[in-house]
C-alpha cells in the first residue's frame, strides 16, 4: 500500500492519502479517519488523471494544465532532473514550490514544499500526488507495469 501526507512546519499533518485500489487514492483531511469519505480521489485509471469527490468529477488534469475545483493550476517541472521538481501557479503567482530530497533508489519519497498558505492541504497533496505518480512509484525498486 502506498501512503503520503503533507504536512506545514510545526503544523500537524494537513492531509494525507492512501491507496483505494489499483492507481487510486484518496486524499484525506487532518480530521478524518483512513475509511472516511475521501476530500479527493486521484484516480490515475483513465488516459489522463480523473479528480472527483463521491462520484462527482472536480477535476482533470490535461498535460500541464489542472483544473481542480473550478481553479486552474499549470505545473512547471524542471526537465533533465532525477529528482522531482516542479512549481504549481494559478494565474500569474506560484503557489506551490516543490523539491524532492530523497534519494533516487529510497522506497520513501521526501519532498520540501512551499506552498501558498491559502492553499487548501488537501489540494496540495492532490496536485503532488499528479506530478509524484504513486501509482507508478516503485516497492523495493519494482517498477508497477501500465
């Protein structure tokens, strides 16, 4: 099973996801409970990222344009990196900077974020989770196959 959370500095944990099946997560708020309604479901089954909330569509992800909740966000990845590193804008402001510290070969992912403080936890970890791709993270260095 594959798990995050996200977390501000001295804060408690702000949200966290688990796996729901094959390439699927929920994402979960601080107050809720592993078998709650999820806030977000990532669901990475279709052609590209499906985003919704008890079977209703919230989102969707188009190559580097994510439409969550009415909000449009365009990620910008650093290319020719091993590591992750990405930055989120809705309009002209950056609103969430993104920066893997892990090694390459660790089953454990660690990433140093800045985010907007406005910017709900939730939508956070789900616009991570997108460009982080659990689904295709390995377990003890295996590849999960599409």
């Amino acid at each position: 099973m594959i798990s995050s959370s996200f977390a501000l500095d001295g804060e408690p944990c702000g949200a966290f996801s688990s796996q729901a099946g094959r390439r699927r997560q929920h994402v979960l708020g601080s107050t809720d409970r592993i078998g709650d309604e999820p806030r977000l479901i990532v669901d990475f089954n279709k052609g590209q990222p499906l985003l919704s909330v008890g079977g209703r569509q919230v989102g969707e992800r188009h190559g580097n344009t994510v439409l969550l909740w009415e909000q449009e966000y365009r990620i910008h990845r650093a290319r020719f990196r091993r590591k992750l590193h990405f930055s989120v804008t809705a309009g002209e402001r950056t609103v969430l900077k993104v920066r893997e510290t892990s090694r390459h070969n660790s089953t454990v992912h660690t990433y140093v974020t800045h985010s907007d403080p406005a910017l709900d936890p939730v939508a956070v970890l789900g616009l991570i989770l997108l460009e982080a791709r659990p689904d295709k993270m390995g377990v003890l260095n295996e590849l999960f196959g599409r």
